[in-house]
C-alpha cells in the first residue's frame, strides 16, 4: 500500500497544515485489493486538500490520466503545494515521524 502523499505534489498527510485533509480517490479504473494481493490497488490514489477538489472532478478518468492532467496544471499554479523536503535519514526515524504526538 501506498503511503498518503499527493500523487500530485507529493505532500505527505502528516504535513498537510492544520485544519487541512486530504483523502484517498477511487477512479475508473479501480480494482479493489483482495487477500493475495501485495501491493497497492489500482485506481486509489490519495490527494492533498488543494488538489483533492479537482481530482474529484476527474474520477471519470482513469488514476494515470486524472493525475497527468493535474501535473500539468501545476506550473500555471506556482509553487503553492511544494513537494517536501527529503532529509537523509534512516528508515527507523521516518517510521517515527507518522508517531509524533
């Protein structure tokens, strides 16, 4: 399973400001996970709230076409949903990161 980061910006949920959710979409294209299934489903993808309304309106679309179509908006957008910063660090500490208080 993926984690939830915009398939658009790249903005993880934990970093979303506050007030401010995200949420995971189905497309066309969706196939629902089942038991012998180990890795993501198709057609689920998660979305930041500044691009979570305009996904919506392109559910009609497959997962790969709705989320090009947003892509190619975002130099018209500026900078406002900047992908997030990678710091080097081991996987333990990331893992810690989603635990925070």
């Amino acid at each position: 399973m993926k984690p939830a980061c915009c398939s658009v910006c790249g903005m993880y949920a934990i970093d979303e400001p506050a007030g401010q959710k995200g949420d995971w979409l189905t497309f066309v294209d969706h196939e629902p996970a089942t038991a012998e299934m180990l890795s993501h489903p198709q057609g689920l993808e998660y979305f930041c709230s500044l691009h979570l309304p305009e996904a919506q309106a392109l559910r009609h679309l497959n997962a790969e076409q709705a989320i090009a179509q947003l892509r190619a908006k975002m130099p018209a957008q500026g900078a406002s949903c900047p992908l997030p910063a990678v710091a080097p660090q081991g996987w333990l500490q990331r893992l810690t990161k989603w635990f925070r208080p």
